[in-house]
C-alpha cells in the first residue's frame, strides 16, 4: 500500500502546486508531462488525464503563495491521506483483472486459436419431460428440431475457400465435416436462410426442413483482404456447430493448422494443404489446432468493428490524453496543438494504445492501463523515442453491419459474395441475342455434377499453375482430362484456357496443341491439314471456348517451342486472310467457328508471335519478329477500332528483349528511342531489359550509364536491374565496383537478395579469393536482417566450395550440419563441393563415401567422384564407373572420360595396381581415343620415372630395384600403342630408356634394343633392313616387347640380325633428350637389328 501512498502524495502536491503558481503552470504541466505522463498533468480522476493543451490550462486568481505555505499545506495534505484500507486494495486490484479479462475477451486479434475435434464426440440428447408430449404432432416437431440440434452440434459446421490474387474466389468449397468440396449451392442446402427480425421470420416457410441457420462470406469482408493476397478463408459456418461456439466467423482467414504430429502448428495457404493436414491429423490425434485472422472483430454488444493495427515511433513529450476505458484498452481522448507532427498526422481520437516497447531490448509489452504506459514512457530521456502500437477502429456502415450478421434473409444475402447470391435465388431463364440456339443447347445438357467437375477442375489446375511445379501440372492437367471424357463434360473457355496454360508452364507444348486440336478440330498451326482425334471424340468443348483466350493459349505453345511460323498463320487464321502464306501453307479461315465477339486477335496475340519469333533464336526468326513488329501500327489515338491493334508497352518490351538476346544493344536501343517518342511511357521493364542489351554485347559501363538514366527520370531500379550488373562486374573481376553498387542498394532501401550475395560469393571465388567469400557469407548469416537469404542450397554450395579451395573439410562439414538445421537440403552440386573439399583435406574415403550417396550425379559430380574413387584406392569401382560411362552411360564428354582414364591410371600406377592400370589403358584405347601428352605424363608420375640421365652413383643406387611389374608395364604400354599404329611421346619413351639405364642388367639389354627398333615420326613405315630380311629367309619375329622381355633366354639362342623387333614410333620433339637417353643404354659394337 506504501507505493499508493506515494503515488497520491505526489498527485496532490502537483495538483495542488499548479493552481498555487499560475505564472509557472505551463512549465510545471510540460516538465511533469516529460517526467510522469505523456500527457498534461492529471487531474483528480485517476482513471482520466486531462486534455487541455500546453498553454490553455485555466489560471487562479489568488496571489502565489510562500515558500512556507506551500510546505504547510503540503504538511496539511499528508494528513488528509487515508489509512491503509485492505478492502479497496483488493477491489482495485479486482477491476484490474475484470479490465483485463475484459480486454482479453474482447480482442481476438489479429491471430487466435481453436482446437476443434477430429471426429465428433456425440452430444447426449435432452430428456423429454411428460410435458413435452402434449400431442403426437408437437411431439414429433419436437423431436425433430431437438433431433436437429444434436446433429448440428455434433459437426464442425465449417467449410473454406481459395482466394485467389485479385480477390477471385474459388468455385468450390471445402467442408472440414466430409473433407469434399462442395459448390455454393450445397453449403447452402438443407440451411435455413432466415433473417433476425421476427417479421421476415413469420415470412419463412415453417414447414421446410432445415439444419438452423448459416452465416456465409460478405463481399465487405472480401473487400477487406489485399490485392494480392492468395489463401484460405472461411466461406460459411453454422450457428451452433462447434466451430461457430468456438468464435470461427464467415470471413476469417484461416492461417495455419496443427501438423500430423505433435502441437506445433504449419502455415496453410491452399484448400489441398488443409484438406491434406486434416486427413492426416485424423490418424494420428483426435483433436486440431486451427489458427485464424479476424478481419471484422466482433464486439461485446453483438456488433462488428473492422480493426486496423499500426506502430509509431515517437519521442517525448508525445502531446495525447488518454483514458482507461471499461473494455479494457487505454483510448485516446485528445490530441495537444503542439504535439509533434507524426502524432497529428497519424493519431485519431478514439484511437487505443495496444503495447510499448519495453525500456530494455526491442520487446513489445501489452498497455491494459494508462499508469503502465506513463510508466514505460516516462522511462526514456527527453528526445528518446519509443515504439508504440495503435489500434483504429474503422467505421463501418450500417449495411455493413447487416451483412456481417450471422441470420441472412433474401434481402441481405444479395449483399453476400456472387456464387452465395446466385445459389439463394432461383435462375432467371434469360437468352442474349448472340447466344446461339447450339450454344443453348449445350448449356442446357450440362448437369449440375459436370459443371461441379470443371469447377472443381479449374481450382485444381489454378492451386498446381501457382505452384509452377512442372512434373505435378503434367499429371494434373491429364488427370483432368480423364476426368471430364469419364464424365462427358463439354469443356468450356475458362477450363480448357487453364488445362493449355498447364501444359505451357511444363514445357509441353505440344500436349497443348493436341487438345486444342482435339475440341475445335482445327488444325494447331492454322493450315487446313485434317486433324486426327486421339481420343476419339470423348473430348469437346463449347463453341464459345473458341475465343482470342484460347487461341492465346495457343499461341504460347508455339512461342514455347519457337514455331513463328505457325504463330503467324494462326494469327492469318484469326483474321480471316486466306491469302496469307509461309513456307508454301495458306491458313484455314476461323471466321464464323467460334465466339463472334472474341475472335479477332488483339495486342497480346500479336506480342505471343512477336515472342515466338525471337525464341528461335536464329536471324530468320529475329527477322519474323521485326517485321511483325513494324507491322503493327505505333500507338495513336487516330488508329481505326476495327484495325490491326497496335503496339503498347509490351510490344516494345519484347522487341528490346529480342535485340538483347541477341547481343544487338545498338537496334534495342533504336527500338527504345521509338518507345521515348510514341505516347507512351518507359518503365522500370524497359529500362532493365536495355541493360540486359548492354552486358548482352559486353559492355557493362553503357549499362552503368543506363542504370543512371534510369534514376534520372525518377524511375527507381529493381533487384533485377542491380544483379544484372553485378553479375558482370564480378565476371570482369571488377569486384569493387560490383560493391559499390551493393553499397548502392541499400543507400536507397533496395535490400539484396540472396541472388546478389550469391553473385558477390561467386566472384569472389572466381578471383581466387575464398577466404573473402567465406567472410561475407558469414557476416550475412551473423546479420538478422540477412539470415533468411543466406538459408539458401547455392549460398551453402558456394561457401562449401570456398571450403574445399582453402583445403578446411572440417569447416565444409559444419557447413552441411548447418544447413540440416536451418533446413535446407544438399543438393548434387551441394555434395559435389563437398568432395572436393575432403579431398583438398585429405579424407578419400570420406569423398568416396558421400558420392556413392549422391543419386543421378551429373558429369562434373562423376568426375569428382572418380578421382575421389581413384585416391581412395578404391580402383575396382572406379573402372566400373568410367567402363560405364564410355559403353552405354554418356553423362561424361569426351575430354572428361579421357581425364577420368588418366586420372586412374595414375593412382593405379602409384598404388603398384598394375592390372587395373592395364585396364584403364586398354580401355582407353578400345574406346577410340588417342593417350594425349597428359595421359603420358600420368603413366611418368605414377611410376615415379626420370626422363634426364642422371650421373650421380646415389640417384642411380636409389633406383636401381624398381618395383616388380613396372618395366613390363611399359613394354606393355609401348605394345599396346603400336598396335594401333601410334606414337609414343619422347619424354615417355626417354623415362623408359633411363630406367632401363639404372635398372642395369636385362632391362638395359631390352632398352638398347628399343633404340635400334626406334623410328622417328617423320620415317616410312618399313625400313630397308626389313625388306632385306625378307629377301634373306629365314627370320625370327618377335610380336611384342613384353614377349621378348619374359622370354629373352629363347630369343638370345638366336642371331639378333635375323630378328625383327616390333617398331617404337617416336615424335620428334626433345630430340636431345632422346639422343642422350639411347646413349645410356648403348652396347659398343654391333650391327642394327630389323624393325618390322
């Protein structure tokens, strides 16, 4: 009770000391506002600040008082203080904790939760009294709707839709009771649609059979939901279900639900992912957790309040008055002249404080009383500013509020959202003049279950298009068309739009072509060649469906595969002119097939061809897209309306991205120029595709000077115009530069996304400098404003990299263990790193071990992976894989193989694998290739050889045992080439002579005989001594160097003069070398023996 006290005290004596010096009171007001409150000094009522201005407060008339009185007055003042009394202690503290319980139960914003059962739990049924059975039919009617009522209890009574960028809702909804989508028509059925007054009560039909009443989404709730928001939201929920008894409205967003396991709760954004958590959540756990938005909060008198929350940061003396209100909030009840700007621009009267930032670190603590928000504010200095978050309570119309009831009639359900609107009235029959009496007819034989499939289709196919996953739109879009030919569905325009657009984002073009095809049995590429049906006639479409949209569709499946030609003659086709020709094809007439009002092609048509031309990528197709372009007339408000349509903004876009692809900044400049002059109006697109041109053609200091243009004319540059940039300053090492223009970005509040790191990593990597990447990386990871940019796999693969060029596998491996917890997953390239950096530290096996675990590896991840292989002596499943490759498997190019081959060959040959040595060169040479000087210098460094003589006596001791099976494996080498009729390279041939020289003994004989059996590459193939030997019969052949070698004691019984030797074909450069060589082994005497 003492700190009460205090505070009393310390009220009283303000109090009574302002109306004592009225010469001083603004001083006094303004220095107890900046120490006590954030407003004026308060007055008597604790629960209220006053809110006179700075200056306005009114002055006593009474002389000032002494130093003397005052302190005997404010003697006087303590003992009129009461004394501690228990009880009000106690109620102050009740209305404490009934004001925020007040406030709690009041605001459910902008986030709350609900747990709702998995599978309902049966609600016993309420005995019937003898009272209650006064006459069979009351008896009836009241078992009926108890009857009801335990049914409705008993369901969740909830079903969500898709809301789609734009404010689109989806045509289907999911009920959480059956987990099926279901159409506005049947949320509505068997629900009674009744009003809340008594007199549209009496008007309903009592004996229709109902479920109680619903309440369903209003277009004021739709309206309240941003542009581009894409989620779920609650399209209807029944009164009394458990979740209307649980607080779910019509038009909460549904945010997140429980996952399968456990309590932690998963962000939802399509009716799949509910639809997948719910039957999931069902095996494992009897309840779930479901998170919602509130966009209408619903207040304690039965009414609604839209809510709008924003935060200021604002410094003392704030200038507000603020009161404690009985719903819990602090509210604002005046706003002083002399507050600062930010607070008259920004705050209302009537606007609450809902939490401050508290006086240590930046977290936020919940306001439920004006003595806990002076004192948070009145803790920081004069001039330190304080975060604190408002809340605004919008006005809503009185038609608003009627449509936010839960009990809609006849009347307010117009106000609902169109597919609630049309399910609650019966359809008016009504017929254009345009619409054909075919095109009734077909309306007509569609069934309500085949308009249900293609809504349900087109909702399907807009949630996998988002997504812009490529395997699931394929399976999707075919798992659609099964659907509707097993149905006999006539597809319409909209479906049949999003099945092609489907295939498109999939890049399979050509499946888009074979349906339109198939429907409208036209031919795909507007020629008059018959179309054969592949489904046999099970698959159509309305005749409407033929429309500008459709063919659009179209048009980007040729775009997709660059096929301008069958883009202009359907262009041809559109228009009718049958006098039009490519490549010797005239077009079929569409005129009069399809919609009348839809079928002459518009801008977008002519821009689809305009991009079909220039994806060919070739001169005749940029010539097709320049002639298309100057054909179509410069935008003009003279232009005829039944003309050819003109160009707009993203005609010229795309003819600027023509010339840029093809590295002709000069034309795409001259087609910018144009832009400049016509009506309309660069944007920021134009700009940066003129900057793509600029680095296109290697200039990167043009496309500076663009980027300046740009900001000039007030135009503000996007990510992708700075990481173009920065992409080639790091590709032409000008790294400072590239970071200048980061520094740049953030100068002008564009953040740098994980791309420019990633671009900034690269380059440096590329300059050779790993530990500067390694560094930024790190910094960006330390940095909370950049943490979720660098939780990405490139980031991590290049920090891996980097890793492996400072030979630190350690830190490689930490690398991989973060990105586990963060999340993300190793991909090949990932892993690929990743053996390099064990083997820049030395651990083989490890490297070995993570490429066995890498699935699909691409040829660079095999390259790795066979020199990971080959180091960790692991030779058998190295040759495996490079036989592999050259038999059957083609991952790897050529240089690649041979650099596997070499690779291996000398490992093998440094580990003493002979055989597999043997292998790989036979296997090298069966393949077709020729050993180069690298796989020369391969075979040297694996041996150990030394192509230079060396007369040390020590050099020689130290060499003269070589290993067993090495001199055979040259003979072997020396064989093998010579079957193929090649050469062997000098310094090779020169390593074998000084080994022999070293060796001593055999191998020395066996090398001076190679010398006599020597030819040079400019010799002829047969020698004069081998055609004399032919004329002196009989001679001795010797068919390979390493027979000789192993079985020289038979051969020595022979004269060497009639011996022919296999030839050693040598090149001719290092001509000493050799020469000195051959003099090493060289026997005095002797005649030279025949080569053959």
């Amino acid at each position: 009770m003492v700190k009460y006290t205090s505070a009393a005290l310390t009220i009283l004596l303000a109090a009574k000391l302002g109306a004592a010096a009225p010469s001083s009171s603004a001083f006094i007001a303004h220095g107890f506002r900046s120490n006590r409150h954030i407003i004026n000094s308060p007055s008597f009522n604790s629960r209220r600040y006053s809110a006179i201005p700075y200056d306005d407060r009114s002055s006593s008339s009474t002389e000032p008082l002494s130093a003397e009185a005052l302190q005997q007055q404010g003697l006087s003042l303590l003992d009129n203080i009461p004394k501690d009394n228990q009880d009000e202690v106690d109620a102050l503290l009740a209305k404490k904790d009934e004001r925020r319980s007040a406030r709690l139960q009041r605001s459910r914003k902008p986030n709350y939760q609900i747990t709702l059962p998995t599978s309902g739990s049966l609600v016993q049924p309420p005995s019937l009294s003898n009272g209650d059975v006064g006459g069979a039919g009351e008896t009836l009617a009241s078992l009926v709707a108890k009857g009801q009522e335990i049914a409705v209890a008993n369901t969740i009574g909830m079903s969500l839709r898709q809301v789609y960028s734009g404010r689109k809702l989806s045509e289907l909804a999911l009920d959480v009771d059956t987990l099926r989508f279901q159409s506005f028509q049947d949320e509505l059925q068997g629900r009674r649609v009744e009003a809340e007054d008594q007199d549209d009560e009496a008007q309903k039909d009592e004996n229709e059979p109902s479920l109680g009443s619903v309440q369903v989404l209003q277009n004021s709730a739709l309206e309240m939901l941003t542009g581009s928001f894409d989620g779920v939201v609650v399209s209807s929920v029944a009164r009394g279900g458990l979740a209307w008894n649980s607080g779910v409205r019509a038009g909460d967003v549904l945010t997140a639900t429980s996952a399968t396991m456990g309590s932690k709760l998963w962000p939802k954004s399509t009716l799949d992912g509910v639809r997948s958590a719910l039957s999931s959540r069902k095996v494992m756990s009897s309840t779930m957790d479901f998170e919602f938005r509130r966009l209408l909060s619903e207040d304690l008198n039965g009414g609604f309040e839209a809510v709008k929350s924003f935060e200021l940061a604002l410094s003392r003396p704030i200038g507000i008055n603020v009161e404690d209100s009985d719903d819990g909030y602090v509210t604002i009840t005046g706003i002083s002249d002399k507050a600062a700007p930010v607070v008259r621009d920004n705050l209302l009267v009537g606007d609450r404080v809902v939490s401050v930032e508290s006086s240590v670190g930046a977290q936020m603590w919940d306001v439920f009383s004006t003595d806990g928000l002076t004192s948070a504010v009145t803790s920081r200095l004069p001039g330190q500013t304080v975060r604190i978050v408002f809340e605004r309570v919008e006005d809503i119309k009185e038609e608003a509020v009627e449509q936010a009831r839960t009990v809609l009639d006849t009347a307010s359900i117009s106000n609902a959202v169109v597919g609630f609107r049309q399910a609650g009235k019966p359809a008016a029959p009504s017929a254009s003049a345009s619409t054909t009496a075919a095109q009734v007819q077909q309306a007509a034989a569609q069934t309500a279950s085949q308009k249900m499939l293609l809504s349900r289709s087109r909702d399907l196919l807009r949630t996998y298009i988002a997504r812009n996953e490529v395997t699931k739109n394929v399976k999707v879009a075919e798992r659609v068309l099964e659907a509707i030919m097993d149905a006999s569905a006539v597809l319409d325009g909209k479906t049949l739009n999003l099945i092609m657009k489907a295939y498109n984002t999939c890049k399979s073009a050509d499946k888009a072509i074979e349906i339109f095809e198939e429907v409208f049995g036209l031919a795909g590429d507007g020629s008059k060649k018959e179309v054969e049906q592949i489904h046999g006639g099970k698959l159509a479409a309305d005749i409407s469906a033929l429309n500008k949209f459709t063919i659009s569709a179209l048009l980007r499946a040729h775009a997709v595969r660059g096929d301008y030609e069958s883009a202009l003659l359907v262009l041809a086709a559109m228009e009718g002119n049958a006098d039009f020709s490519i490549n010797g094809k005239k077009p079929r007439s569409w005129s009069g097939k399809g919609d009348p009002l839809n079928m002459l092609p518009d801008t977008r048509c002519y821009n689809i061809a305009i991009a079909a031309a220039a994806k060919r990528g070739t001169e005749d197709g940029l010539r097709a897209a320049v002639e298309i372009f100057d054909s179509m007339p410069d935008p003009s408000l003279s232009n005829p309306m039944m003309g050819k349509p003109a160009k707009n903004l993203v005609t010229y876009n795309t003819m600027i991205d023509a010339f840029a692809n093809s590295g002709q900044y000069e034309n795409a400049y001259g087609v910018f120029k144009s832009l400049k002059k016509s009506p309309l109006t660069a944007d920021r697109v134009s700009y940066t595709t003129l900057i793509k041109a600029s680095i296109k053609s290697g200039n990167v200091d043009r496309a500076l000077d663009v980027l300046d243009d740009m900001k000039w004319v007030s135009i503000q540059p996007d990510i992708v115009s700075y990481n173009s940039i920065i992409e080639s300053l790091c590709n032409s090492n000008r790294l400072f530069e590239a970071k200048d223009l980061v520094n740049e970005m953030e100068m002008t509040r564009v953040s740098p996304d994980s791309m420019t790191y990633g671009l900034l990593m690269n380059g440096l990597l590329k300059a050779n400098k790993p530990g500067p990447c390694l560094t930024l990386f790190e910094s960006a990871c330390s940095d909370a404003r950049t943490t979720a940019l660098t939780e990405n796999v490139q980031l991590y693969t290049t920090a891996i990299s980097a890793t492996a060029a400072l030979g630190d596998h350690e830190r490689a491996l930490d690398l991989v263990s973060r990105m586990n917890r963060a999340g993300v997953k190793p991909n090949k390239k990932t892993l690929t790193a990743l053996m390099g950096a064990c083997i820049a530290g030395r651990k083989y096996d490890s490297a070995a071990d993570i490429f066995s675990k890498i699935k699909s590896p691409d040829s660079y991840a095999i390259s790795v992976g066979l020199q990971a292989l080959c180091l960790a002596g692991k030779f058998d499943a190295a040759l495996e894989l490079i036989t592999d490759q050259r038999s059957g498997q083609k991952t790897l190019k050529g240089k690649q193989v041979m650099a596997g081959y070499n690779k291996l060959i000398e490992e093998a040959l440094h580990s003493g694998e002979y055989t597999v040595a043997r292998e790989a060169l036979t296997g090298l040479l069966g393949a077709g290739y020729i050993p180069s000087k690298i796989t020369f210098r391969a075979m040297i460094d694996g041996l150990s050889l030394q192509p230079d003589i060396s007369f040390s006596s020590a050099s020689t001791r130290k060499s003269s045992v070589p290993s067993e099976g090495k001199f055979e494996f040259l003979l072997f080498v020396l064989d093998s080439l010579e079957v193929r009729k090649l050469m062997v390279d000098s310094t090779f041939y020169s390593s074998i002579l000084v080994l022999g020289a070293q060796v001593g003994g055999l191998q020395k004989r066996i090398a001076s005989l190679l010398t006599r059996a020597r030819k040079s590459g400019n010799q002829k193939e047969i020698s004069l001594s081998e055609a004399e030997c032919e004329e002196e019969l009989p001679c001795v052949q010797v068919l390979a160097w390493e027979d000789l070698f192993e079985n020289y004691s038979s051969y020595k019984k022979e004269d060497f003069s009639s011996i022919i030797f296999p030839s050693v074909r040598v090149t001719s450069k290092d001509f000493g070398r050799v020469l000195a060589a051959e003099q090493a082994v060289a026997y005095r005497g002797g005649r030279r023996v025949a080569t053959r």
